[in-house]
C-alpha cells in the first residue's frame, strides 16, 4: 500500500494537536527536568540555574545529587513501592469486578445495553473531589456505614475504615472502574457469539469456551483496561489524601509535599522523572504489546 | 416408519413468542445419507438444524439419534457436530489448534489428538497449513479447516449450515464433490441446511422443501423436480410455468395411442391440454398444470404430433416471441402466448453459430408431450 499524500489541510490537522502536546507537555517536561538537575536555593525561583558564569567562564552544572538522594532515603523506595502496590491491587480488583460488568452489558439487549452504559457514565457529571468526600462520609467512624452497624447489632464498636488501605482501595476502585469497564465492554461488545455456540458444539462446557476463546480474545481490552487504571493510580494524589493513611505516603503526595512544604523544586522534579520513568516503561510494554496484535490481523 | 432411521424428528415445533419457526416437522434420515434441508429465508431451516445441535429447544416433539433421546442432551454433549455458515473458527488458534479444539474436551493424550489431527488435516489437504491462523488462509482452505474441525470428534451427525454459500462460483461447484468424496470416506451422516438448489441437487440423496416452518416434500432431488407436489415447490425447485385450468367434464378421459389422457380446460394456456398423469380427480376440480421450460420445444411451424392419433389441437399453443436471453450453454425464450400469458422455454445450444436461430417478434409454436406437465392441485 503506497502511502497517501500529506496535503496541507492534513498538515493543519494533524499541526494543531503536535503544536498542543509540544507547548503543553515537551516543554514542560524539559522544564522539569532541567530543575531535577539543578541545585536547590533560597532564592526565586528556589533552585540555581544550570547555566552558571564563575569568573568569566561559563559552565554547565549538572547535579545528580537530587536522584541518588532519593535512593539514601528510604521515605522514597517505601513511597513508590507503596504506591505501585496500592495500584496494582487496585487494578486488580477494577478487572474482578469490572471484567462481570462489562461482559454483562456486552451481552445485554441493545436498549438495556444504552441504559447500562449511561449509568457506568453517570458518576463523572458529579466533581470527583465532591464523590471522594463522600466515602468520607461513608466510612468515618461516627459516618454512614459504622451507624448503620451498630443500629443492626452487627458491631459494638466502630470500625476504623477511613485512613487505611482499605478506604484507598475503595476511593481508587470505586473512581476508576469506569476506566476499566469501558475499553473492556468495547472489546467484549465485538465477540462473535457463534465461536462460543462453535465451541460448546465441540463439546466445551460454558466455562470451557469462556476460558478458552472469551479470555484469550479479551486480553487486548483487558490490557487497556489495566493500563487506564494502574497508570493515573500510581501517581494517584486526592484519594490517598483524603482517605488514606498518614504513616505511609504514596509517591504522589510526597510530590507534592517536597514541592510545596519543603519547596525543593530539584528533588520533587526528580521524583517526578523516577515516577514518569516507571510509567512509561509499562505504557511502552502496552504499545508493543497491541501493535503486535494489530499487526496479527492485517 | 422405516427400521434404519437414524435420525428421527417427530412432531417438532418451534415458537418464538408467536412466531412459529418450525411448525410440526416429523423427518427421518438413514445412516450415511446426505439429506439437505431447502428453503427460503425464514423457512424455519436453520432453526431445525440449530434444535438438531442443541442451540434451540423443541417447544414440541422429539428428536432421536441413533435411538437416543436428544431433548436434555446439552449441546456440548451431544454426538453431533456443526459446520458453521460463517465457519466461526477461533481466530486466536491456529489450523492445528482449531481443529485439536474438539478433541482437548474428550481429553485425549496429546499423542493421539496430534495423530488424529493430522489425519484430519491430510483429508482436507490442508497439512501445510497447520501453524497458520484463520486470517491467513483463503475462504476456500477456512471451509475445509471448518469442516476438519467438525469432522474430526466423528460425530455421529454432521449438521453443516449453507457449506458452500461462502464461496465463489468456480470453487463452489469444486468444494461440492470434495465434500461427498470426504462423505463417503467417513460414513458420516450429513444434515445440510441450504437456499440453494443446485447445492442441494448435487449434496444429497434426498432432500426435504420447508416452507413456513413445514416440510412441503421430501424426495430424491429427481422427483422433487420432476414431480413436485405443490405449486411451492415446483417454483422454488427451478423455474416454471404454472396454467391454472379445470379437469374437463364428461370427456376428461381420451384414449389415444399412448394410452389414457387426462384433459385439462384452461383459459390461461389457450388450447386443450392433455395430460398422461393419472387423475383420480372429480370434474370441474381446479388444477394448475406445471411445465418445465426445458421440456417444451419452440418452433415456426406447428408440430406433427409425436404420437400418431394424438390430437392435433392438444398441447400445441401459437405465441410470439418477445424476448431471448443468450447464456451461452442455453438460451430463455419468453414467449407470449394467445392467452396474453408469458411462457419461458429454455433450449440448449447444441449447435455453434448463430443462422437460423428464433429471434425476438418471431411467431412460434410451442408443443410438450403428454408426460411433460405435472398436474397440481394445491
């Protein structure tokens, strides 16, 4: 196949996005990075530039202070270790209870399909700050679910739920399965049920045909899936703080902490890049991933 | 009841909501026959091949394999296999794998499913292709990977859903006598569900005509099509031309020199027409004389007739020709007869060239023997 000729309203078209993500995201990024290798200053800005004049001749001084500093530390190896587990127990648990979900609207009628998808929706005309509140006010010891139970008898004392994993675990589920179910439905929704009607005639059970040709045939959304969680879950900064514990921070709020309590602008850049670098690698993995699979099909 | 029947469909019906897909079907197929259901869309055809797999539910009736009650039988468990329209092969699996699919459920030893499989593939001529993906592989070689697949459990019936619709023209006619090779290499009994004729005509050794969720006939694909029993299935088998007429009153039986006639008064055909068909029926009944375009023959000048003593009016009608399909090995006249009514007769082209052909505007004479028409009552 020959290649079609760029013309110069597809140069606009496709001009405008590239213009977007260089203004928007390279230079920034450039930004960022210069200032993970930059020293940190009582000054404004609070960091020294790495363009430097000494006595007439000019050097460039590059720091790797700020990222072997965030190896002497363990505050940061915990964070991001923490921060990884958190999201991968979180997608874990968007893919148990999303994968039902999506295949049963996948498999709904067309008019209680439509309705299915506009409840999956629905939440997101509610600001995501107002629905994590209001696990606060769910799970709080005096709140919603702990009155509910000592009423029914079930428990005599309140349970703690807020400020532990468990409430981070619910806060990320709860906002990001949506993510999940959506790319999961879209590949679902695409199954030829007679390959499943072919395999029962070949004498596999239900859950046979649903190992052996469903699951196979959904790894690309269940892939995309995982990625659309797992990644904003990682650097996930307003649900762990309001819901989360205080003993152990996840990446995204010692970020935050280094840049506006300790206005360490090199060492919260660098924790930045370290964070941006253990995303892209599974981002990258992904692309391979389905350009292999896309590849398959031609 | 014959004794060999094999399968056995009795009184089997089928409702969606009020729809009635299959309207009290009794059927019964030997073993190692190839019986082709025929039938237009939404002659419930496909709905009696998927009760036979297993997909659909009797809303009445049984069916029996080889003695065997099928109506609990789940489809997985079921000793019959289906050769899919669209063929719904994994498209994650392998030729190898797809067609091993089957065999990994009776959990046989990985030596024997490799063996058998290979097997498979060398009856379909497709060994060369076992590490290739369905994507990879023509419609023709996917047909045959579907029908190893299905082949290869031995199922004691084989249901394939229009085997050959899927192909092109050249390839179908080829796949055909492929399929009753492998057929009669295996033994196996084949149900095939078609809306193609002449699919039907070549596969099977008997055949049954649905319509409306019934079986209008059953028959050998020859007495399908030389005597159909209703109006259905005369037009749906080929094509024809149908003259509504009466039995003649008093002197319905002629004697001429081949035997005894029937005569038939019809205002659509125009002239008299006698019939050899034995006809136990009253005078006066209304009746509908089918004749095959092939067996009419078309002439400028009117016809002696064939038999001596026949009549000389009798199956003979003038008309003008007013239009002539070339198709090469035949050619379509459409002749329009006194009566108004358009006629369709078809002659091979034995003869190259084109001097002396019958042109369009022409007046003919068409003529039939007394055995060409079949006389309908229904």
């Amino acid at each position: 196949m020959s290649r079609p000729r760029i013309t110069a309203g597809g140069r606009l078209v496709a001009g405008v996005p590239l213009t977007w993500l260089f203004l928007l995201f390279a230079v920034p990024f450039i930004i960022v990075l210069k200032i993970s290798f930059s020293e940190v200053r009582l000054a404004m800005p609070p960091y020294a530039p790495l363009l430097e004049s000494h006595g007439g001749h000019t050097g460039v001084q590059v720091h790797l202070a700020n990222y072997s500093f965030l190896f002497t530390d363990p505050l940061y190896i915990r964070s991001y270790l923490y921060s990884l587990k958190v999201a991968a127990v979180s997608t874990f648990l968007c893919l148990l209870i999303g994968y039902p979900m999506a295949y049963a609207i996948a498999r709904a009628s067309s008019t209680v399909r439509s309705v299915l998808l506009m409840l999956i929706v629905l939440p997101f005309w509610t600001s995501f700050l107002l629905r994590v509140y209001a696990w606060i006010g769910l799970l709080k010891n005096n709140g919603v679910i702990n009155n509910v139970l000592l009423y029914l008898g079930v428990i005599h004392e309140p349970l703690t739920m807020l400020q532990t994993d468990f409430a981070v675990y619910i806060g990320i589920v709860y906002s990001y399965l949506p993510f999940m179910i959506l790319p999961l439905y879209a590949n679902l929704e695409k199954h030829d049920v007679t390959l499943l009607e072919a395999a029962a005639d070949l004498g596999a059970s239900p859950f046979t045909a649903f190992r052996r040709i469903t699951l196979p045939q959904s790894l690309p959304g269940i892939a995309a899936g995982c990625l659309l969680v797992f990644i904003p879950a990682v650097g996930e900064y307003v649900i762990p703080s309001l819901l989360g514990r205080t003993d152990q921070l996840m990446i995204g709020r010692v970020l935050s902490d280094e840049f506006f309590e300790n206005r360490d602008w090199p060492v919260a850049s660098a924790v930045a890049i370290l964070m941006l670098l253990l995303l892209v690698v599974p981002i990258m993995l992904f692309q391979r991933l389905e350009r292999r699979e896309v590849g398959a099909h031609k | 009841m014959s004794l060999d029947a094999y399968v056995r469909i009795e009184g089997v019906s089928k409702k969606f909501g009020d729809f009635v897909a299959v309207d009290d079907v009794s059927l019964q197929v030997s073993r190692g026959e190839i019986f082709c259901l025929l039938g237009g869309s939404g002659s419930g055809k496909t709905t009696l091949l998927r009760m036979l797999a297993g997909f659909e539910t009797p809303t009445a009736g049984k069916i029996y394999l080889d003695g065997q009650d099928l109506s609990t039988v789940a489809p997985y468990e079921r000793p019959v296999n289906m050769m899919f329209q669209s063929y719904a092969l994994f498209p994650h699996m392998t030729v190898a794998k797809n067609v091993a699919f089957g065999l990994e459920q009776e959990h046989l030893g990985r030596a024997e499913i490799g063996r058998r499989v290979g097997e498979m593939l060398e009856i379909v001529k497709l060994s060369q292709f076992a590490a290739r993906k369905p994507h990879q592989l023509s419609g023709g070689q996917r047909q045959r990977v579907a029908l190893a697949r299905s082949l290869v459990k031995r199922p004691k019936l084989l249901l394939l859903d229009e085997p050959l619709a899927a192909l092109d023209r050249k390839l179908r006619e080829h796949t055909q006598f492929e399929l009753l090779n492998i057929q009669k290499a295996l033994g196996v009994t084949f149900i095939v569900v078609t809306h193609d004729q002449e699919e039907a005509m070549t596969l099977s050794s008997r055949m049954g005509v649905m319509n409306h969720g019934r079986i209008v006939q059953v028959g050998s694909p020859t007495q399908i099509y030389e005597f159909p029993a209703t109006r259905f299935v005369a037009d749906f088998i080929g094509s024809v031309n149908l003259f509504e007429g009466r039995i003649a009153g008093a002197d319905a039986q002629v004697t001429r020199a081949g035997g005894s006639r029937t005569r038939i008064h019809s205002n659509e055909l125009g002239c008299a027409l006698e019939v050899e068909q034995p006809q136990s029926l009253a005078a006066g009944a209304t009746v509908w004389a089918a004749i095959r375009p092939e067996k009419i023959a078309i002439a400028r000048e009117a016809p002696t007739p064939p038999d001596a003593g026949g009549s000389q009016e009798a199956n003979v009608v003038r008309g003008s020709v007013k239009d002539v399909a070339y198709l090469g090995d035949m050619s379509v006249y459409l002749v329009q007869i006194e009566s108004g009514k358009l006629v369709r007769v078809t002659r091979p082209n034995v003869m190259r060239g084109t001097q002396d052909r019958i042109a369009a505007s022409e007046t003919v004479y068409l003529s039939w023997h007394a055995s060409s028409p079949v006389v309908l009552t229904e």
